[in-house]
C-alpha cells in the first residue's frame, strides 16, 4: 500500500489548484483544453478510486448475460454486440429483456467514471 496521498487524490488535488486558481487567469482561446484536461483528471482519479471493480462488474454482468465465461470485456462486448446486431434484442425475441438490461448496466458503470453527475440527474 501506498503512503497518502493516492493517485487519485493526487488528480484530484492538482485538479482543484487548477480549477481554482489557473483557469480564471486561462484567455478563452484555450478555457475548453484546460476543462477538457480537468474532465480527463477526474475520470482517472474515478478510474483509480475504483480499480478494476467496475471491469469485474461488467464481465460478471455480460459473462451471465453471454451465458459464457468472461475473461475479457472488450471482447464481451463485442459478443453483445454481435447478438443484438444479429436480432436477438429485437422485440418479441426471448433475450431482447437480457440483453437491453446488459447494456443499461455497462452505460450506467461506465457514466459512472466517466459523468456521473448524468447519473445524479436521473438517468
């Protein structure tokens, strides 16, 4: 284990500084470089805070829905994507249910490292 602070409160920290007290100095030419680079810390600081827990939540999630073990979730992916393409999520297809429920679960884990506050609005 590492001694405080952690990556992620490191971004953190240095994402405050900036926010604070460089981006009001920042001309407008370049304000959406500076807010592009402090959306990009905290999707890192989220992404360390959580480690590889929502990876391992999603290849459970899409290993189940598969019905076939997961070792890699891009690939997996890429599996529920070939199912919906070749019409099981269509309507009144037995896994349409499963595999639409798959793929709100892997939208919502993934809002919620990278905006979580689309979360917080209700989504």
């Amino acid at each position: 284990m590492r001694e405080p602070p952690a990556g992620d409160e490191l971004l953190e920290c240095a994402a405050r500084a900036l926010r604070a007290r460089v981006l009001p100095h920042v001309p407008d030419a370049l304000r959406a470089d500076v807010l592009m680079a402090l959306r990009a810390m905290g999707i890192a600081a989220r992404q360390l805070r959580a480690d590889d827990a929502a990876l391992r939540a999603e290849c459970a999630a899409l290993g189940q829905v598969l019905q076939a073990p997961c070792a890699d979730v891009a690939e997996a992916n890429r599996a529920l994507a070939a199912a919906i393409r070749s019409g099981d999520a269509d309507p009144g297809q037995p896994r349409r249910a499963t595999l639409l429920h798959a793929v709100r679960g892997v939208v919502r884990r993934r809002l919620a490292e990278s905006n979580p506050k689309v979360l917080q609005d209700g989504a």
